[in-house]
C-alpha cells in the first residue's frame, strides 16, 4: 500500500472534524501527489505532540524559521510507509527522544493552515505520541530550542492550534 493510499484510509477512517476531513480528500483526490512536499497547491503533513502524561507535560519545539512553540511534525518523506509512521519520525527526529509510543486510535486532530508561497496550504495530520520514562530531549537542526511545558503552561507559549491540540490529546488519555 502507497503513503498515499494509507493517508486515504486514515482521513476516512477519522471521525472527527468532518467538514475539514473532506476537504483533506477532497485535495488528495484532485491531487495524486498531495502527500509531498513538491505539491505547492498544498501537502499532508504529519506531526505529534510529544506528552509525558505522568508528569501532566508536553514537549514542544521552539521552530528554527517560525519561532513558535509548535508539536514535532513536518514532511512525508519517500520511506514512510504510513501517515502515523511518518508522525512517530519526524517526533522522533526532532525531539530526540527514542522509544516514543503513537497513542492509539489515529490522529488526535487536523490543522490545515497557510504557509508561504511557492506552496500554499498545509494539511496537517496530528498525532499524539507517549514518551517513555525518564526520557531525555535534544535539540534538532530544525529548532531554537526544546522544551517540556506543564500542561497548563502551553496557552502562555503556543497558538491555539497547539492548545487545541493538546486538549483532544488529553480527551483522549
């Protein structure tokens, strides 16, 4: 099954957010290669917000070019085998953080948002990864810094994207 096959199943499997889920299909359906980067009417993204729920945290990164208090995520890449694959990666890249565990249950939310030009749109596909015990972060190439915040810290730091994000995660811890 292809990246984007997989993508399809998981939006129509999403029961959530269903006028903004049908919008994601929709852009797949008039856009074969929706799931790249090279796709500047738009793209899927893949993120997770990284919590540490015994400790009421979330891990946020502070973005190299946005400098904002964002969840891990970004670009499929040509080996992801699956959208929650390419989530649990790019959590993993950018945090640090090995042995991160995908919440069950499929994405938490979708966010599609404007970015600049020469793309347009990104589709993101939230995810919500567990990180284990004792872990330690990193700062990536792709961040200022790395921080863990309490939970509720996060609407002092981040947009309401991130907020929104992180109470559909803890709906469903």
């Amino acid at each position: 099954m292809s990246l984007f096959d997989d993508t399809v199943l998981v939006l129509k499997g999403y029961e959530d957010q269903e006028e903004l889920r049908e919008a994601y299909l929709g852009h797949l359906e008039a856009h074969p290669d929706g799931t790249w980067k090279s796709c500047h009417a738009g793209h899927i993204t893949a993120s997770a917000l990284v919590v540490d729920p015994e400790r009421g945290q979330v891990l946020l990164t502070l973005h190299k070019k946005l400098r904002m208090w964002l969840q891990m995520g970004g670009h499929c890449e040509p080996g992801d085998a699956t959208l929650a694959a390419a989530a649990l990666r790019e959590a993993t890249e950018e945090s640090g953080i090995p042995g991160l565990t995908l919440l069950p249950g499929g994405p938490v939310r979708l966010d599609r948002h404007p970015i600049p030009a020469p793309c347009h749109w990104h589709f993101d596909v939230q995810y919500a990864v567990v990180a284990p015990p004792g872990a330690v972060h990193a700062i990536s190439d792709e961040s200022l810094d790395v921080r863990w915040f309490g939970y509720d810290e996060v609407a002092d730091v981040a947009d309401e994207s991130v907020v929104r994000l992180l109470e559909a995660t803890r709906s469903r811890l």
